[in-house]
C-alpha cells in the first residue's frame, strides 16, 4: 500500500472510474446521446410540416434521459421508436407538455429495460383537432357536488352542473364529448371504478403521469373510449395504436404497425443525481436546463 497521498488519492480516482464500468452500471448514456444526435435528420424528415424544430425535441428528449430514471438505460431500438412515434404524430415528448411520456419497462424477457410511449391527455385532445370534423372536443371530472345526470340510447342525454369550492367533494365521474361538423356528437361516462380497472391494466399504474397528474389520466381514458366511436384521423389511429407499448421499428413503415404488449413492469421514476449527468449533456444547447415538473391538466 503506498504512503503518497498523491498516489492514494489516484489509486481511489481510478477504482471509482472502474466501479462505474461495472455491468450493474452500464455506460448507456453516452451512447445514447449520441444517438439522438444521430437521429436529429431522421426526426427532422418524420416531424410534420406544421411543426419545426427536430433540434428541439432532440434536446427535449436529452433532458428526459437526465430527467427519468433508468430511461437512459433503455435500448436504442425501443428508444429510436419512441422518439420517431412523437415526431411524426408532431407531439412534445416530456412531462412539460402534458402531450407523451417515454417511461423505462424492464423486458423481463429480454433483461433489458425498454421505452414505452404513453400518449398524454394533452395529446390526444391535439390530434383530435386535426380531423377536419372536428368541431368540438370536452373532457370534464364530475364531483359529488355536481348536479349531473346522463342518459344512452336513442335519444342520449347529458346534462352536467359544477358545484363550486368546497361543496365540490370528491370526482365521481369523468366524461368526453365531442363534437362533429357534420352536425353528429358523442359522448361517453366512465365512473371512478372504470377508471380505476383501467389503470390497473396500465404497466405505468402507480407512477409517472398516473401519479401525478391522475385526473388528467382519468380523463384521458374517457376520450379514449370516445375515439372508439368517433372518426379519426390517421395520425389519432397511429396515436391510440402506439399508446403504452413499446415500438423497437423507427423506420417509417414501423409507425403503420402496432406496438407491443408483454409482461414486464415499469421502473419508478426518480429524478437524476446532479453529480450523475454525464459530461457529454453539456454539449448540447439548453440540455442542461432543470426539467420542470409536470402541471395538472
């Protein structure tokens, strides 16, 4: 053992560097800044022609890999898909937009972790206005205080009045209308308990946007079983198709193809370590900004 300070201190720097190669460690994120760089022409040609800047979800997306735990650790395919999915649906991948999620799925198939893409509420409601039908997209939480009453059939009827403050209680409901140009309207009510059997079929149940922006979620889902029975557009077909699975095709024709559902489980999310985001985040512009936390819808 040597008595040099100098050289214990060296000798600590460099088994420190080596402990960081370890398999339990993997040295992913570099790499995959990389391949977001190296991604930027094809997002540039996938983004639609009414929304710019490839550069700027290629930064949106190295600020999710700081942001969310293990999503860096993710392999490239699942990444890449997710990725060129938002582009070409020309949604804001990122908690900030409220518009898709790209959260860590551990493979339990593959031991691999995978990016799953989960459409926001924000998204669907953007892509709906897209339809050259659409007219009119509402998506409302009922409370207990609310005088609210609905009715299928022939002749459907919904009828909804908010209470106000603290007379609101706790939701009871959520509900989405929509309206068309050609005159039709649908609507549909889920109470709490369909809800809640739909999260609990979701991998990302207990967190990400479910726990933190839940009633967004809820609402989500009730536009969701409304676009079974409305028209859609492409773009919406290719969203509800690709929400929660895992895409590892970025080629173009890979968005006309369903993603996959397997069993596995989604990671918790944790925000990163400052002292752990690699050095190679800094060469792009705005990369280091502090992510900021999702808004309730």
């Amino acid at each position: 053992m040597s008595t040099n300070l100098a050289e214990r201190v060296a000798n600590k720097r460099n088994g420190a560097r080596t402990l960081a190669t370890q398999p339990n460690r993997p040295e992913q994120t570099p790499t995959l800044v990389q391949f977001v760089q190296r991604l930027l022409p094809e997002i540039k040609r996938a983004l639609p022609e009414h929304v710019g800047g490839a550069d700027r979800i290629g930064r949106i997306a190295l600020t999710e890999l700081r942001r969310v735990d293990h999503l860096a650790e993710c392999t490239q395919e699942s990444f890449a898909g997710a990725l060129m999915t938002c582009s070409a649906l020309g949604l804001e991948p990122g908690g900030v937009s409220g518009e898709a999620y790209l959260l860590p799925f551990w493979n339990k198939k593959v031991r691999a972790y995978e990016v799953q893409l989960v459409i926001g509420y924000q998204g669907m409601i953007k892509l709906f206005w897209q339809h050259p039908l659409a007219t009119g997209l509402d998506a409302h939480t009922v409370y207990e205080g609310d005088e609210f009453a609905y009715e299928y059939g022939l002749e459907p009827k919904l009828r909804h009045v908010p209470a106000r403050g603290s007379a609101k209680g706790r939701p009871t409901h959520y509900y989405a209308v929509a309206r068309l140009a050609n005159g039709g309207n649908a609507f549909v009510v889920l109470d709490v308990d369909d809800v809640e059997a739909i999260r609990k079929r979701s991998k990302a149940k207990d967190f990400g946007p479910w726990a933190t922006d839940y009633d967004a979620m809820a609402r989500k889902t009730a536009i969701r079983q409304l676009f079974k029975t409305i028209p859609k557009s492409a773009e919406l077909a290719r969203a509800v198709a690709h929400d929660e699975t895992v895409r590892r095709d970025a080629s173009a024709e890979g968005l006309d193809t369903p993603g996959e559902y397997f069993e596995g489980e989604i990671v918790e999310q944790a925000p990163a370590a400052v002292e752990d985001v690699p050095a190679e985040f800094s060469g792009w512009p705005e990369a280091a900004e502090q992510p900021v936390e999702p808004a309730a819808q």
